[in-house]
C-alpha cells in the first residue's frame, strides 16, 4: 500500500505477487494488485482480478475500501453499490456497512434505494441523522420525479408525515431537521405552516446563519403576500442596521403594494404580527431620513441610507410623483455622496445606477462640479493637475469613470480622444508611484486609467484607425508588466490578439490567469473559439482537454459534495448540487467542446496515423446518436467578464446575449451534423457479399445510408437556418460575445463544398448498391461531382490567397479571415479525402472483378466504365491542389519571416520611448504566432498529401 500512496505502481504490483504466492486467497493483496494495473494502464487486468474477488463477496474492511478506490478510479461507482448490497446481506447488523451502502447509492443517484437503506441503518442504529437521511432521500425522490403530480401527492406527504412523527415524539434534534421540514413546507406550497415552524418553538434551533430565522419569515410572508408583515419585519430589521441593502428593497416594495391596496391598520390592535407598519409615502421619506440623521452620528460612514434616498426618489420617479415629497436634487444629492465615499473604489458603482436620474444636458456641469472638490497639485510643466494621494486619485478615477458612463468621451473627436489617451497615461504613470511597496499579486491603484485610454483607443479602431489597435497592446503589455496579476488586462489582450488573429500569446496569457474550476465553462470559450481556426492545432486540443478534464470531473466531485452534504446535514445544499451537474452537462460550452475536440482528432489523426474507421471506434461515435441536450441547453459564458464602462446604448443587452446564443446553437448544429456525417462513413464500407441479396438488408447496412442521407436532410435545414441568420447581419460590441466561424463558413465556400461531398457518397453507395453494368447515368452524375467539387475546393483555395500581413503606410494589418479561409480549406479537403477513400473501398474490388474477367476471357480489351477515369482524375487534380497549397503556404512562411518590423516608422509620435519596446514587442507576438499557425497548417496538410497517394486504384 505504501508504494501505492508514493506512486510507484509497479514495486506495488511486485510486493503483491510475492505475497499472492505465500497465501493464494489474500483478497486485499489482489485489489491492491489490481489498483496497480489500473494506474499503470492494464484496464482489463485490473478489472478481471478486482471480479474475481468481488464474487467471493468479502466482508473484510480492508477488501472492500481497496474495491471502492479501484472502482471509483475506474469510473464503476455502480459496482460499489453491488460490493456493500453482499457484504450488509452477510452482517446484517453492521453500521458501517449499511452506511457505506446508503454513500454507494447516494454517489450514483438511486434515491429510493437510498430512502430504504436509511430507513434500515434507522432500524439498527436509532440515531436520528438516519433517519433523516431516508427524509432527504425521499424529498430527492420528488425534485427527480418528471411527474410533478406524483411528487405533490406521494413523496412530498410522506416525507412530511415522517418528519411530523418526530416532532409529535419531541425528538428533533439538530438545525438541519428543522431546515429539512421547512423545505418540504415549501416545496408543498404549505407556506402558513412553514411559517408556524420558523416563527414556533423549532425556529429557536436555526442559529447557524445570521438572520437565518427573519430571512426564512421574509421569504413566507412575500410568498403569502402578507405586506404589512414585510413592512413592519424590514423595518425592524434597518433599524438594527441600517446598511443592509435588501432590507430597503422589501422595504420599498411592501411601502407601495400597501399603498396600492389603500391598506390601513385595524384599530384598536396590534398593526401586524411583526409590530408597527408604514403605509404611506410621508412614512417613507421620513424614515429615510431619520436614518439618514443617525447615520450622520455614526462612528463609521454607512452608504445605505444615502443609496436608499436616491432609490426612493427613483421609484417615486416612475410613479409620476416625485415633487411633492422634497426629497432633495439628485444632482446635489449624488454630489455630496461623492464628497463622502468618492476615494472609495465603490462610489463609482453605486452612483452608476442612479446615473438615468440625472438630464443629460447637467452632465457636463455634474461632471466639472465633482472635478471641483478633488484636491489636485499642479504637475510638473505638461499641465495635467496630479493627485497628491491616493484619496485624492481614487476621487479622480471615479469622475473618469462616470465621464466614461456618461458619453462624454463617446462624444469627442478624434484629436480630443487622442489628448484624453495621453492624459490618462500621464495620471496611470504618475500613479505607480503610489504603487511601489505593492505586492506582485495586487493590482496597482491607478490600473483603470490605462484601461480607460486603452477602451478610448477601441473606439478609434472602430471607427477605421489602424494604427490604434497597436496602441492598444502596446500600452495593455506596459500595464501587464507593473501589474502582472491584472486579469482585465489580460482579458482584453486576449480578446484583442484574437481580434487581429493571433493565437500564440493568448495560449500564455490564459494559462497566467489560472482559470478554476467553473471558470472553464464561463470563460474557456475565449480559448477554444479561435484556437483551431486560427490555425493552432495543438493549442487547440490542450485547450479542449482543459475544459473537457472539468465537465468529466464535475460527475465524479458532485457526487462527493452530496456525500459530504448527507454527513453533515446540509440537507438544503443537496438539491443545489445536484442542479449545478444538470447545469453543468447540459452547458452549450461542453458540447461545443465535446464536438469540436473529436473533429479536431480526427482532423489531426484519421486516415493519417489510424484508419478513419479505428478513430470514429475509439471515440465510441455513431451516426444514429446525438448526445447533445438541445432542448435543455445552458448558456453559461460570463459575457461580463471585461469591465466596460460604456453607456447603456453602447453596452451588451439582453438582445444580443439571445442573438449571439441563438447562433452558437446554430453553428453547433452544423458542427454536430458534420461530425455524425462523418463518423456514418466507415459503415458504409461493408464486407464483401452477394451483391443485392437479402443478406444486405439483414446486415444494416442499408439503413445505414438511410441514417446518412437523413443526417444530410437534418444539415441543409440547418444550413437554410445559419445563413439566414447571417442576413440579419449582427454586429456584437466589441467587447461582447466574439461571433462564431460560421460566416467564413458560408463566405469562404467550405459549405457548399462539404454538403457536395455528402451527397457524392450517397451516389457512390449507389453505384456500389447497383453495380457497374447499367449505371452509366449514376456514373456520369459522379464524374460531373467530381469535377464541380475540384473547381470548388479551387475557389476555397483562392479565397485563401493574399498577405497575411501586410504593412501599408507604415502600420501593420493583419488578415485573420484569411487565416480562419486557410484552416477551412484543410477541414474540407481532409473530409474530401475520407470520402475519397470510401470511393477507393467501392471502386477497388470492381476494378479486380474486372481484370479476373479479363483473364478468363483472356481478351485483352475488356472496356473500362467510365467511373475509374473520372476518379483517377479527381485524385490526381487533388494531389495537384494540395501541392499549389502546399507550395503557397512556404510561400508566406517567406514573406513572414522576412518581414522586418523594425523598420516599422510609427509615425504617431504620441509614442514615448519606452512605449517603443512594448510595440516591438507586441508587433513581434503577432508576426510570430502567424508564422506558427502557417506551419501547423503546412505539417497537417503535408500529411494530407500522403495519404493522397495512395488512393491511385
């Protein structure tokens, strides 16, 4: 075992053969033998040795929890559960087991078994956590139920009843019993009991949150939409303390639902269980005051009542009646807000969503008015007044900031935006120094400065400056390199990088952000949606492990995280889990990943260093499947990831999260199609046998073009559907979702080609099916298929050629869609060679036929259909293609290299000197990434070339 534990598998596997042959029936010594064959890669070994014990049904402790860390390692959770069902039936009475029973079903989900095994550890044991664990089983009976009927009416009462038999009994114990009874009550809609059990003598017990009791009466009384309740409750509540934001909130809304239903307290009585409430809007304002005039008396500054002001004079606002309450100016009130909290990092957010309250024609007085209190030095010679302290450039900050939210740069001309760029680099360079004693981990106080002239200078871009763009990385990597932690920078490196088509520094920059966990279904779509097409191959199947090693492991740690739950009596926890794995595997990133790595594989490995047919078989492919969740699809891209502080107009709306989900789906569609297309072709191959007999219909094979040819039904509607989506012509914000290959798809011509493609193979299968005797037709149908796909996949071809990278007025521009076209035409012509040999595997056994013929007939002009020519034609053109492709794509890997960025003039003298190195730098990454993808695509396609030819029949 200790060899084990230090990874070194193979003494492990020697130590337990020495032992196995002293005493032969040492069940331990064979598992742990068995957990060494599984690390070292003997699969079916270890798994032969680990049933062979598994059958003799042991009960030795030490047996069975080696079995439980081999299956689990194997991915078999399911046969633990078979392990602990034989060794409970041998010792019935042992706690342990039954408990490890009930974790074996909890890990694969089987709730009802799991209710009976509590219910049996209950019976040996009484100890109440069992017996609640059978509660929790059925309640997981009901959430997993697709019968909401049969849920509400059997599960749900009988859990209720069991829990309502212990408290007839007295005999609820702990927090989490009393948790576990309130969320049945819940869930069965019986609110006014919930109700009764909080506010009663059980709610005493819910100590370990804070609030937990007034939280749980909150949400009832809103559910029974008992107002004065929620009034007088979140009244109490703010006067406790007065900062809790969601208090106001509820507040607020039970303040207007009363007034709205011209509520009055009875006479004579208590207002409301929960004591005095307020019912009219003077009540209101006066109680914001009021806390607004203890706050002021406070030891430390609180923002909520100042915020809740503001919130008040909104909603006022919206019900058309604002006047006549004096609440105060807006403007004057966000004023003297900033004059309190503007040196702290949240006066800007919280201002940001009161900004509607102000007209636009004050904003340019606001923002001079706030600039007024901010104390400012004078700088050295160049003008630009400097804060003296961090206080002073916090101030500062937030004012750029809401400059920003507010349009105001939006507005300006070009020659202006360019001064602002060069003032805020001023005021970011000033502010380092403030910095110097910071950590490597921390960010430095005057980051958003350069964030803010960088997101100035993507406008410029925008708007057609080329030069801008370079900018933009130059100043980004000079922020990057005082800052090294600073994930926006290095989001909007990645983003922009991309933007121009180089990958290779997005690899290094993703890595450094050290994406965890849920992070690789939120933001790994900003790797593995340009990885492959901007042409790295091998980055791209690292990046798809990284988030596909996540989504497989999310099964596997779920289940832990319930187990975990069960011990503990975190019983609310459970049901969240388990949404957070059907949100997970139904995440539209995973099965974008999932289909983009398998074409990827067989892109980089079919019919190259394994037969089509071997790839498509370890993949575990078929034609017939789709495992994708279509109906049920998650959007769970962080489409906020970078911070913007755009205006709402320029901003990423709920429109386009739907427009850019909407063509994610379409084009995985496509994607998903070509896949299954593919995978159905080594099918079609079938073993040699009496031509049109029964036999063929027996062996599938004739359903099996059925699946192809309605998979290519299924492609063209959802062909139909992308390009007319493309006709809307959506443009996304720049900074929003990136948009998906499908439109180089269409523009580049790689679509028609492929479809073609599938339609040949249908032809071929029937000139296979029909024989070469009477098929002129059929054969001169592949003939003119063959010619039209070779002029296509030329005009593919040319759609590739042109600089990479060109230099035009001594600024760079690259061309990244000549990039994506490039990585196409070697999709396309990887599928035309799969079909191509398909043809081969049909043509050849005609081809012997024939010359066995000829033997016989011992002529020596047995004419030859046409079809063979017409192939040995096609392939011959291929080859030739591929070699003008070939000989292109050396051609460019020329040109980039020589191209010589030093001599690079930036005209812009904006740039200071030591700008000038991270330019070079920058210029640099991009000529270099493009040189890399140029000869992944150059390698891959060399492979092409060769297996090419060998398809001469």
């Amino acid at each position: 075992a200790d060899y084990l534990d230090n990874g070194n598998n193979k003494m492990a596997i020697q130590q337990a053969d020495k032992l196995l042959k002293k005493h032969k029936d040492l069940h331990c010594a064979k598992v742990l033998k068995a957990i060494g064959l599984q690390r070292t890669g003997k699969q079916d070994e270890a798994y032969a040795l680990a049933q062979e014990v598994a059958a003799l049904e042991p009960t030795d402790d030490n047996s069975l929890q080696a079995l439980t860390i081999l299956y689990r390692e194997m991915h078999r959770p399911e046969l633990v559960t078979k392990l602990y069902e034989a060794a409970v039936k041998k010792v019935p009475n042992s706690e342990e087991y039954h408990s490890h029973l009930f974790m074996a079903y909890a890990r694969v989900g089987e709730y009802k078994k799991m209710q009976q095994a509590g219910m049996a550890l209950y019976k040996i044991v009484p100890k109440n956590p069992y017996y609640f664990w059978s509660v929790m089983s059925l309640i997981m009976q009901s959430i997993s139920a697709q019968d909401e009927h049969l849920s509400k009416t059997m599960f749900l009462p009988l859990a209720e009843r069991m829990v309502e038999k212990m408290v007839k009994e007295d005999k609820i114990e702990a927090e989490a019993e009393v948790e576990l009874y309130y969320m049945i009550l819940e869930r069965l809609e019986k609110y006014k009991e919930a109700l009764d059990v909080v506010r009663g003598k059980l709610g005493e017990k819910l100590t370990s949150e804070l609030q937990s009791r007034e939280n749980k009466c909150m949400a009832m009384y809103k559910k029974l939409c008992r107002w004065p309740e929620c009034n007088a409750l979140s009244r109490r509540l703010l006067l406790k303390n007065s900062d809790d934001w969601q208090f106001y909130i509820t507040y607020f809304d039970s303040v207007f639902q009363l007034i709205d239903e011209s509520w009055t307290p009875p006479p004579e009585e208590e207002h409301s269980l929960e004591g005095e409430v307020h019912y009219s809007i003077e009540q209101a304002v006066k109680f914001i005051e009021e806390r607004i005039t203890e706050e002021s008396q406070s030891s430390r500054p609180l923002r909520g009542p100042y915020l809740a002001k503001l919130e008040l004079i909104r909603r006022l606002r919206h019900r058309g009646c604002n006047d006549e309450y004096k609440l105060g100016d807006p403007e004057e009130l966000m004023f003297q807000y900033f004059k309190k909290f503007g040196d702290k990092p949240c006066c800007f957010t919280d201002l940001k969503v009161f900004v509607d309250l102000l007209p636009s024609s004050q904003y340019t007085k606001f923002i001079g008015e706030l600039l007024g209190v901010i104390p400012l030095a004078a700088g050295a010679g160049n003008g630009a007044a400097l804060p003296a302290d961090i206080r002073a450039l916090q101030q500062h900050l937030c004012v750029v900031q809401l400059s920003r939210l507010l349009g105001l740069y939006h507005a300006m001309e070009k020659q202006q935006k360019l001064t602002v760029v060069r003032e805020l680099m001023v005021r970011y360079r000033h502010g380092l120094e403030f910095g110097k004693s910071c950590l490597k981990t921390e960010l430095q106080f005057s980051d958003y400065y350069c964030l803010l002239a960088v997101h100035l200078l993507l406008d410029l871009w925008l708007e057609g400056e080329d030069t801008a763009v370079w900018q933009c990385l130059t100043l980004l990597e000079e922020g990057l390199s005082h800052s090294p932690s600073n994930a926006q920078f290095k989001l909007l490196l990645i983003r922009i990088y991309c933007r121009l088509g180089a990958f290779e520094p997005v690899a290094e920059l993703y890595s450094s952000l050290d994406a965890k966990h849920i992070q690789h279904d939120t933001i790994g779509y900003l790797l593995t949606r340009y990885a492959e097409a901007l042409g790295h191959y091998a980055a791209a199947s690292q990046s798809c492990n990284f988030a596909l090693r996540f989504f497989h492991s999310n099964q596997k740690d779920t289940s832990e995280y319930i187990i975990q739950a069960y011990k503990y009596g975190a019983f609310e926890k459970i049901p969240e889990f388990i949404a957070f794995r059907n949100r997970l595997n139904s995440s539209l990133h995973f099965a974008q990943v999932r289909t983009e790595r398998m074409l990827l594989d067989l892109l980089l490995e079919a019919n190259i260093s394994t037969s089509l047919e071997e790839s498509v078989k370890s993949m575990s492919l078929s034609p017939e499947e789709d495992d994708i969740p279509w109906k049920d699809l998650r959007d769970n891209r962080d489409l906020t990831v970078l911070f913007n502080w755009d205006p709402k107009d320029k901003d990423i709306s709920e429109e386009h999260r739907k427009l850019s989900l909407e063509e994610e789906t379409l084009w995985l569609r496509i994607r998903s199609l070509t896949l299954r297309l593919v995978s159905g072709l080594p099918s079609l191959s079938h073993p040699l046998q009496p031509r049109n007999s029964e036999k063929a219909a027996e062996n599938g094979v004739s359903s099996r073009i059925d699946t192809v040819r309605a998979l290519l039904q299924q492609l063209e509607a959802a062909l139909e559907a992308g390009k007319k989506f493309l006709e809307q012509k959506i443009q996304y914000p720049v900074l929003g979702p990136p948009p998906t290959r499908m439109a180089g798809f269409f523009s580049s011509g790689s679509c028609q080609c492929q479809t073609s493609l599938f339609y040949l193979v249908s032809d071929i299968y029937e000139l296979d099916t029909n024989g070469l005797e009477d098929s002129a037709e059929i054969q001169e149908r592949i003939g003119n298929s063959f010619k039209s796909l070779v002029e296509r996949l030329t005009d593919l071809f040319n759609k590739c050629k042109g600089d990479l990278i060109e230099v035009r007025d001594g600024t760079l521009k690259t061309h990244p869609n000549l990039l994506e076209n490039l990585v196409f035409f070697v999709e396309t012509i990887s599928i035309a060679l799969w079909v191509s040999s398909y043809c081969d595997s049909v043509l050849r056994p005609f081809k012997s036929n024939l010359q066995k013929k000829k033997k016989k007939k011992k002529e020596s002009s047995v004419t030859m259909p046409p079809v063979f020519t017409h192939f040995l034609d096609y392939v011959t053109e291929l080859q030739t293609l591929t070699s003008n492709v070939i000989d292109h794509i050396k051609g460019l890997e020329i040109i980039l290299t020589a191209l010589k960025l030093e001599e690079l003039s930036l005209k812009d003298t904006l740039l200071l000197q030591e700008e000038k190195k991270f330019t070079k730098t920058v210029q640099g990454k991009v000529q270099s990434s493009y040189h890399h993808s140029v000869q992944e695509i150059g390698e891959l396609l060399k492979k092409r070339l060769d297996t090419i030819k060998k398809l001469k029949i």
